[in-house]
C-alpha cells in the first residue's frame, strides 16, 4: 500500500516540527486510512459489502448508501485538523 511508502518518508520531517504530535499525526493517517475503506474504486468495506449483500443489491446502490458515512469521515477528519486537541486530549490525560 502506498501508506508503507509515504509515512516513513515523512515522518521523519514531521517528527522536526515540535508544533506536530505524532500521536496527533497517527491518528490522521488512521483517520484517513478509515476513509479510503468507503471511497471508490478500491474501498474494502464497499467490497466486502457488495460480496454480502442480496443479488438485487447494486454497487452502485452501495457507493450511494456509503456517501452520508464518507462525508461524516470526512467531517470528523476536517474538525481533527482544525482542532488537535480532540484527538490528544485522551493521550495526555494518560500520561503519553
């Protein structure tokens, strides 16, 4: 997967920057992982669903049904960038 190649590339520039958590860094790239498992072409949820679902069941009826999931995702990504401390404040209430 692309993700074995890009994150050790970065990490290390990322992992400069004290503003970075890399607690904060990991649960982006878990985050956003999350949601390639419901876009197309290669969403493994949307796979998994259309091999379980009834043969009158489209894909395209799943790639539909999966658009309000995606776009929560996605919300939920966007306020994690904005605010970082909804993501870290678990983390540092534990000590790490």
């Amino acid at each position: 997967q692309i993700t074995y190649i890009v994150v050790p590339l970065f990490m290390p520039f990322l992992a400069g920057y004290p503003e970075f958590s890399m607690v904060w860094i990991a649960i982006l790239i878990a985050m956003n992982l999350q949601t390639s498992f419901l876009t197309p072409p290669f969403g493994w949820s949307l796979i998994f669903m259309k091999g379980v679902a009834p043969r009158g069941i489209k894909t395209t009826d799943i790639y539909k049904g999966a658009i309000p999931f995606v776009i929560i995702q996605l919300g939920a990504l966007g306020l994690l960038v904005a605010f970082p401390q909804i993501a870290l404040w678990l983390p540092e209430a534990i000590g790490w």
